[in-house]
C-alpha cells in the first residue's frame, strides 16, 4: 500500500470555511478520507489550522467549537515535529527558497513518504524532495 498524501493547512481550513461552498465540499471530502486514514498531517497543520479558526476566519471560531473539531479530527495520522525534520525545512529553504514554515510542511510530507502534498499555497505541480504538490481546488 503506498504511503499517504499529505494535507496542508489551507485544505483542513476550507473543510470548516462557508465562505466558498466549492472550495469547501472538495476539502470535506479530503479531509473525511484523513479521518480514514487515507492522508496525514502534521502537528503544524493542526496548530495552524487551530489558529485560523480562533483568529482569522470572521467571525472567529469559539474555542470550546475548535476543540471538538479537533477531537473529531483526532484519527488524522499525524506526523510529528522534532530536530531533524526542522533542520529539514532549513533545508527546504535553501534549496527551494520556501518560507521556513512551508518546509515544515515539505519535510513533514517527505517524512510521512507522501508522494504528493494537497495544497493551494505551495506551487501546483512543484515537487520538493520528490513529493509533487497538487492544488484540489483548481
């Protein structure tokens, strides 16, 4: 079985956004196949996904609402953190002059052994450290 794709913030955001009923049933469906299993994230994705939802979506997410999405969210494989995977990003950086927290994301994928990366932030079609980024919404 290959491994699973990995899902960045802006997907797991859109699952939980009204704002755009497109963007957001694409997102639902990926996101309901992370439930399963099928797709990871990181704890990054989480936290950031966790702080859109408080601070930047209008109106902002109460955060007793927050912590049951996130307990539903909760199967998600996730992919954690540590020294190696930030010295990773760093590298991502210098090689492919991401944003440091975009290599997060990048070497988080790498590790999981994702082939593809579902974002609409990263470059569509670019592949990093041999993981392709697709956009789900174009």
């Amino acid at each position: 079985m290959p491994a699973p794709d990995f899902l960045d913030t802006n997907v797991v955001v859109y699952a939980y956004d009204i704002s755009s009923p497109h963007k957001q049933r694409i997102a639902q469906e990926l996101v309901t196949r992370a439930v399963a299993g099928e797709y990871v994230v990181s704890t990054q994705v989480l936290a950031e996904f966790a702080a859109t939802l408080l601070h930047k979506i209008v109106p902002p997410a109460a955060a007793s609402d927050v912590t049951v999405i996130l307990d539903a969210l909760g199967p998600i494989p996730l992919i954690v953190p540590d020294g190696d995977l930030v010295r990773r990003a760093v590298e991502a950086h210098r090689t492919y002059g991401l944003h440091f927290y975009d290599g997060m994301i990048v070497a988080a994928a790498e590790r999981a052994g994702s082939g593809k990366i579902w974002s609409e932030d990263l470059n569509a079609d670019q592949v990093y450290f041999g993981v392709k980024v697709l956009n789900p919404f174009s």
